[in-house]
C-alpha cells in the first residue's frame, strides 16, 4: 500500500517507523493479533515523529480514505479500553 507519507520530511527510519504503525493498524483491523500496548506505544513514536497536528489529521484523513480506518479515533478507543 502506498501510505499518505510525505517522504521527503522524514529520515528513513521515520518513515520505516510510521509504516509499521500505519501497518500494525491494518493487521488489527483485518483481525490479526496485536496487542494493545504495541499499538499504544508505536502509536506515542508515531506522534513524537509528525509533531505536527495538521499533518496527523492530513494523514489520518488520506489513511481512513484508502482503509476505512480513522486513526485518530481508533488509538482513543484502545486507550480507553487500556485503562
């Protein structure tokens, strides 16, 4: 899948880490096992690499069009169901 990266503004391992995010959402959805604190804890890299709400919610957008699944709302969920 080509994931809504903008490839220039990040190093390679930034990019490597997003698409495992992006990657491990997906596995998730389409019902493999993963666990929560994975997601929750590539989720935290995932932010601290974009630092840049506009581009999580361009991302966000452009990713919930190609899958079907909002990233945003999705991390909310686990994390509330992981308290």
């Amino acid at each position: 899948m080509d994931y809504p990266i903008d490839y220039e503004a990040y190093s390679t391992e930034e990019i490597m880490d997003i698409v495992e995010f992006l990657n491990l959402l997906e596995r998730r959805a389409m019902g493999d096992a993963v666990r929560d604190e994975d997601l929750l804890r590539r989720y935290a890299n995932y932010r601290a690499i974009l630092n840049n709400q506009a581009e999580e919610k361009r991302i966000d957008k452009a990713f919930e069009a190609q899958t079907g699944i909002p990233i945003y709302k999705t991390m909310k969920a686990i994390e509330k169901s992981s308290r």
